[in-house]
C-alpha cells in the first residue's frame, strides 16, 4: 500500500465563555483514496466529532457533530459545531453529508444546526425508526414526535453504499450499543462510535433501551473482519489513567490488544459486558439527549410563551440506585 507524508494538525478553539477547549490532532495521511480525517475532541462528554474529507475533490463528510448543552443552565450553543465549520472554512471543503451513528445518549447531535447552516443532507442508520418508536412511548410524545426518521433528510440502509467526493464509502449495520447504530466505513476508514474504544479501554455498554450484549459482540466481529490496517475512529475516549485523547486505531490493534475481544469468546464478552453494565449509572444526559436526537439534533418546537422544554420522566428507565 501507498503511504504517504503523516502530519497532524493541532488547532485550539476556546469558547468565548472562556472555560472550554476543543482540541483538534486528528492524523491526516494524504495517499490516493485514504481520506483524511481530523478528529475534534469534546472534553465535556468526551465526544468526537469527525470531519473526513476526500483530498481530490476537497468534499467531506461530518460524522456525529455535538450540540453543547449545559444542563445546570439548560444553555445550548453551537461552540462545538461551530469548531467543525471554521475548520470546513479553512480548508475549502464542501459538505456533502452530516452523518450521525446512532442517536446518542450523551449529548445533543448538531446535525439539526448544521443542516440550517449549510444545507448538506442529514442521514442515519434506518433503524432509527424503531428507536423513536421506543422513545416516543418513553416520554409519552403521541403525535408531536413523527416515528418515520423524517427527521432526517435520507435513512441509510444496511450495507447501502454512497459517496464522499471519489471515495467509496458504505454502511455496515452495528446494533448492541443501540438498534440503530451505524458503521461508516469511508476509504480505509471505519467510524464505528459505541463499539469499539481505544484498545486499552474496551468496548461501548450494552444496557441502554433496546441494547444488547451478544448484537455488540457480533457488531464488532463485523467491523474486526475488516482488512487489518482499516483505520478505526471511535466515537468517545475516557482518557484511562489520565492519558490525552485518542481515537485512531487499527483492526489489527483492536484485535491484539483490546481486553474485550483478544482472545475471549462470544460468552465470554456477553457475561462481561452485563456484568459491567451492571455497575455502571445511566449517563447524566440520557434522558435529555434523546428527545433531541430521535428529533433528529433538534431542540423540541417552542410552546406559546416561546420557551423550549425538555421533558425528564421519572422511574421509567431501569433506575438502579447505585449507592
Ligand atoms: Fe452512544
């Protein structure tokens, strides 16, 4: 294979509140038909975002932008999807797709603001159908959430293939962490997101609704059954041992060195995994997360005074005390 120069691009962005930084060292490796790929990592729910982008024809794809939400203030901004554009300016790219993996359960999608702001097509996993379904009963919603993903501008199939300028790229249905997650599998670059972390740290929960333990493991056998130098960028990093942020790795690194799939059986991971959900409290914004991200990134429809609301049901998810 065609390697080429490696360098990385290293840019701050501090909010003008002043308390935040978002931090972009993604690796760009320029060769013929690799796209480069430039991660901004969100210390506050320790996200990234990616934008990849084909060097020939200077067209990209933005996958799973993040709507800060502080929620102390119930404040929204746009800082984070705000560091995706001024990057897109600099470089004189083109955006062809806001693309999500699945609805998250940490923190707000942009999608919804960047669709206003550039008007590319917004797109995630089919799927999502079913998980509106799910959570419009959740948060008792009736009419006000259409369960369709119309959301969205287009709902990729399993296995559909599409473009990012000449690069080939293709969807590979992921569920376990969610019944809706997606792979982008873009040139030699996997977005897998709740799957797979960093080797040193493991693998995505499994116990949110409509999650499960033995469709993870399967989910990532799959994207493990891509060519071992498939370039592999996660969706969160947690920073084990106080380390900087990572997101890059290979399947051939995953398959190593990675605690949760070197060398253990399919039984082995499912007792695992729930064992380890088992202790694990629901994430802090989960029930704020996805009356916005099953609207796909938008912020519930004001009400007559012009405020906007969420809505936190009580006792309704599998609450455990965890004392
Ligand atoms: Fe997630």
């Amino acid at each position: 294979m065609h390697t080429a120069p490696v360098f990385r691009a290293a840019r701050e962005h501090r909010s003008p509140t002043g308390g935040e930084a978002t931090t972009v060292t993604g690796t760009m490796r320029i060769s013929e038909g690799r796209p480069v790929v430039a991660g901004f990592f969100e210390p506050r729910t320790f996200s990234i975002q990616y934008v990849v982008s084909d060097p020939a024809t200077r067209r990209c794809a933005i996958i799973d932008p993040v709507l800060d939400f502080e929620e102390n203030a119930g404040a929204t901004a746009t800082h984070s999807a705000d560091a995706l554009l001024d990057y897109i300016r600099g470089e004189g790219l083109d955006v062809e797709w806001i693309l999500d993996t699945h609805p998250h359960a940490d923190h707000f999608s942009a999608a919804g603001y960047l669709h206003d702001v550039l008007g590319a097509p917004t797109a995630i996993g089919a799927e999502v159908t079913r998980v509106q379904t799910l959570w419009q009963e959740i948060y008792n919603l009736g009419d006000t959430l259409a369960t369709d993903g119309s959301q969205w501008s287009h709902l990729f199939a399993a296995g559909e293939a599409f473009r990012v300028g000449s690069l080939d790229a293709r969807v590979l249905y992921s569920p376990g962490h969610t019944l809706a997650s997606v792979t982008y599998v873009i040139g030699d670059a996997a977005f897998v997101h709740d799957t797979l972390f960093q080797p040193d740290f493991g693998t995505a929960r499994a116990d949110f609704p409509g999650g499960d333990a033995g469709q993870l493991w399967d989910s990532i056998q799959a994207i493990l059954a891509l060519p071992e130098e498939t370039r592999l960028f996660t969706g969160h990093d947690y920073m084990p041992d106080g380390r900087e942020p990572r997101w890059e790795s290979t399947v051939g690194e995953q398959k190593a060195h990675n605690p949760h799939v070197a060398g253990i059986t399919r039984d082995d991971y499912v007792a695992l995994r729930n064992r380890r959900d088992a202790g694990l409290p629901m994430p802090r914004l989960i029930l704020h997360s996805l009356q916005v991200n099953t609207r796909g990134g938008r912020l519930p429809e004001p009400e007559d005074n012009g405020r906007r609301y969420l809505k936190i049901p009580l006792d309704c998810l599998d609450a455990r005390w965890r004392g």
